[in-house]
C-alpha cells in the first residue's frame, strides 16, 4: 500500500514558477513509476509527466515540454514536480500517481494523491 500527499500549490502570475512536491509512505515506493497528472474544471484528467523508478526515464506532455521537470528523490519517498513559464492554462488540480506500466495512461497509475491546487493568473 502506497499513500501519497501532494503539497506545494497555489496562486501564481503568468510566467511564474512553482515547485509541487509528493510524498510517499511505504516502503515499496522506490519500485513504483511516478506520474503527475492533472484536472481542469470541466475536463478530464490528463498526463502531465512521469519518471520512472530510478529516475533516469521521464516522459512529459508536448503541452509542458521545456517548461516543467520532474523528479524524484527515494530516500526521501518524494516526487517532484517543477514549473517554470506558468500560464493560465495550466491551472488545474494536480495529482500524483504511482504505478507500473505505460506512464501517459491513468490505469496504469494503482496510487493517487488527493491533489493541491495550481491557479495561474493572466
């Protein structure tokens, strides 16, 4: 079992930058993909970014690509998600996942946090 805590949210300018975080307890989480994905009013769910369990592999929507990073640090069972560039269209709840198998699908993801909040300006 895998219990995740995202934190990190809030209210940014367009251009911005925040730094999601998400918290993992279990000690299996090393074993685990990671995925952040997330939800707009209205919308579906969509991938974000995933890194895989040793960090070396990550995958990012062409809508992120060059402004987000994902990372992750196992000896702190922590997920990372960096954003730099904000814009409003990125306001959204975030989620993060933890999972094994293609990582731009949700039913690959068996963990999901609550989600925080990411609100951008314009």
């Amino acid at each position: 079992q895998v219990q995740l805590v995202e934190s990190g949210g809030g209210l940014v300018q367009a251009g911005g930058s925040l730094r999601l975080s998400c918290t993992a307890s279990g000690r299996t989480f090393s074993s685990y993909a990671l995925g952040w994905f997330r939800q707009a009013p209205g919308k579906e769910r969509e991938f974000v970014a995933a890194v895989d369990w040793s960090g070396g592999l990550t995958e990012y929507a062409d809508s992120v690509k060059g402004r987000f990073t994902i990372s992750r640090d196992n000896a702190k069972n922590t997920v990372y998600l960096s954003m730099n560039s904000l814009k409003p269209e990125d306001t959204a709840v975030y989620y993060c996942a933890a999972g094994s198998g293609h990582y731009q699908l949700k039913s690959t993801y068996t963990y999901w946090g609550q989600g925080t909040q990411v609100t951008v300006s314009s």
